[in-house]
C-alpha cells in the first residue's frame, strides 16, 4: 500500500510541473499575471490617487505588476460593469465604495446588481461628506440650522450643487430633505469641481463634498462646514458637528476599497486581502493618509460590503418617498 501511495504522489508530482494550471491549484493561490485596478473616474481625481497610491505601496508585496487602468463615465458605473463581467480569476479589481455602488443604483438601473455582482476585499477609506457654503468675512450661513431655516422659509428656493444626478452628493441632500422635511432645488454640475465653482460664484448656496476634494479652502475660510454626514467629526475637522449630533441620523461616507468579480474564491480574496492591508501600514500609504487628514478607513471585505448596502438601502429608502 506504501508503495503504491508514493507512486501516485509522483504521479500527482509529474504532472502538476507538466501542467502549471494544476500546480496553481494544487499549492496555494497567487497572481500569475499583472493584476489589473480599474477605477471609474478620470485621472488626477481623488479615486485616481487612492488607487496610484495603494498600488505603489503594495508593489514590493505583490510578485506581479499592479496596473491602474482608468474607465471613466456613469459615474463609475462603466468601470463596475466592466468587472461585473469579467471572470473572477483575482487579477481584475475595480474601486468601489463610491456612487456606482451605493447611490446610482437607487437612482436607475444598472446592468449590475450592487449587492451580487462582486465580492468585497477591503475598504481602504473611509472619507465623511461636508455639507459647505460659501464662507469669507460673512458666511451665507452661520451654522446648520440657520442653512435648514433658510430652505424650509423658501421651499425649492435653496439651490444645492452635485457632481450629477444620483451621485452621492445629490443623494444625502434627498436624505436631508427627508429627515428635515425641507424641499431644496438641485442644479447637477458635471463632478464635484464644477459643482465647487458653482458655489464659490454665487450660483448655488450649498454644496456637498467628501473631506478629500476640499483641499485647504475650508480650513483657509473660503468655505464655512456646517456639518459632516459621518459617523463621528472628521480628525481634520474636529469642530464640525456631524448631523447624528445636530439631530439627523444621516451618514452617508465616501468609501473606497476594492471589489472583484462575484465568484472570487476565498484564496483568492484573502491573499488580495493580506497584501493591501499590508500596502496600508507602509510609510508610503501613511503620509498619504496624514496629508488628506483622514483616520484609517480599514474594513475586511465583508464589512466593507455591509457599509455599502446600508447606505444603499437608506437612499433608496429615501427615493421611495419621493
């Protein structure tokens, strides 16, 4: 029986080295090509450096290049169908966490299910929304109430911005007006940066951003924050109120990690897993981390999914009393 026993592990032996395929089943999983990251959004944007940023730290840790490949429009919802459909091998990634996955898909279909269509490997930020109005030596607003009492004083006379209709950004004013029982009118721009423009001219008075796209023009004076649609106050802003504390449950944050095909295996997910957390604790990901002013947005995969589908489900909560 012994001797039949270390023939057939020869056997095995022989012809897993004949065959690499086996051999890659046989031992445990890893990349044997360039693992590809695709992001919804142009270059130079915020989901652009994230993803640039995550992909340079992790290059020492991964044996097979990381290559970010941009696939803008639809609000990233281009890029999510993209790897919805592609096989789930473990060498296509896309960043989610975004609208394409917790705003857009309770606006209008998606040739995705938001829910099924992928499986989550790790949240890499997690970023609050800033609701702002101009600022300078007389800010339109004073503070939150006085923004709600304005809106509530002119129904649908109080113009908000967004980076277009069902972004994120146009969404937590949808739960705002809900929780507030106030009715604002919203003028889509073609991103946040148009959007941002808009408000600093004059043409709208309130305006929603993540803590990341505002750079230094809350702090300098040129914006006012009013409040903050997170779970806690944002370690760069520590004296803006969240909306939980001024008495709305609305949170509502920027999140973005990476998702990949749904039928990923659990090899798969944990090696991806593994080595993007350890991306996460390079000097290379911290002083990104300290520039942006952001805490560590880590999740594991499973959470990071779950904080995706609440905040869909309160949207199209939301939607549902329109």
């Amino acid at each position: 029986m012994e001797r039949i026993n270390r023939r057939a592990l020869l056997g095995a032996a022989g012809t897993a080295l004949a065959c690499p395929a086996l051999a890659q089943r046989i031992g445990p999983w890893q990349p044997t090509r360039p693992i590809q990251l695709n992001v919804g959004f142009a270059p130079g944007g915020g989901s652009d450096i994230i993803a640039r940023t995550i992909a340079e730290a992790c290059a020492p840790l991964i044996p097979v290049p990381l290559v970010v490949v941009n696939r803008p429009g639809a609000g990233g919802a281009l890029a999510a169908e993209f790897v919805a459909r592609a096989a789930p091998d473990g060498h296509t990634l896309v960043m989610h966490g975004g609208s394409e996955s917790t705003s857009i898909p309770a606006h209008r279909e998606v040739p995705y299910d938001p829910k099924t269509s992928f499986r989550a490997v790790i949240r890499l930020t997690r970023n609050g929304h800033l609701l702002v109005c101009k600022g300078g030596d007389a800010p339109r607003y004073a503070d939150f109430r006085a923004a709600l009492a304005a809106a509530k004083a002119d129904p649908g006379g109080l113009a908000h911005g967004s980076a277009g209709v069902g972004t994120l950004s146009h969404s937590i004013f949808i739960l705002l007006e809900r929780a507030a029982e106030v009715q604002f009118l919203h003028v889509p721009y073609t991103g946040g940066g148009p959007a941002l423009q808009a408000l600093l001219a004059g043409q709208t008075q309130l305006n929603i951003n993540a803590t990341d796209e505002l750079g230094s023009q809350v702090t300098s004076g040129t914006l006012k924050a009013l409040a903050i649609a997170s779970e806690a106050r944002a370690p760069a802003y520590p004296d803006v109120p969240t909306m939980r504390e001024l008495g709305y449950d609305i949170v509502a944050d920027n999140m973005k990690g990476w998702v990949g095909p749904a039928g990923m295996t659990d090899e798969m997910v944990t090696y991806l897993h593994d080595r993007f957390r350890q991306g996460m604790q390079t000097p290379t990901w911290q002083r990104f981390m300290e520039r942006v002013g952001e805490a560590d947005g880590y999740a594991d995969g499973p959470t990071f999914q779950a904080s995706m589908d609440r905040l869909l489900d309160s949207i199209r909560a939301a939607m549902r009393k329109t």
